[in-house]
C-alpha cells in the first residue's frame, strides 16, 4: 500500500498545480466577468467585445440599446460587454 501511495503522489500534485494554475483562476475571471454585466445600468458608458464604445440607453432582459454617436443606436446582446468606462478613461 505504502508504494501505491508513492506512485500516485506526482499525479496529486499535478492535479493540485493545475488547479492552482488553470482552473482557479479561470473560475475567478467568470465571477468577476457575471458581476460586470450585472452591473451594467443605463447611463453607463461602455465598450463592447468589438471595440465599439458608446452610452448604455436601454435595458431589456439580456439586450441593451446603446448610443454610439448621435442619432445612431444598436441593439446589443449584455454579454458583448467588454467593460464599464469610468470616469475620463
């Protein structure tokens, strides 16, 4: 039993490193990606995955009607997203 134990303790580690390394933080980026489009409000100043950027006007369900000059809305999916602009940026 005591060489069974010594033969599966590299696969251990490895399963703890590439927990460590791989899926945690993975895990993390997800949570904190779900917070942001949950967090998106109308007035919010936004850029989306394709580099748009323009001005939250809308919210229905999962689609956001966005301002991106005047005159000139889309219609977006919330999980095109890419991040909240705040302040001058």
């Amino acid at each position: 039993m005591n060489q069974t134990i010594q033969n599966l303790f590299p696969f251990l580690i490895l399963i703890v490193v590439f927990y460590f390394l791989l899926i945690r933080p993975q895990m993390q980026q997800q949570k904190q990606r779900k917070e942001l489009l949950a967090a998106v409000k109308e007035g919010d100043k936004i850029r989306t995955v394709c580099g748009i950027y323009g001005t939250v006007e809308k919210i229905r369900d999962d689609d956001l009607t966005v301002r991106i000059a005047e005159n000139t809305k889309i219609q977006l999916a919330r999980f095109g997203v890419e991040s909240i602009i705040k302040g001058n940026e």
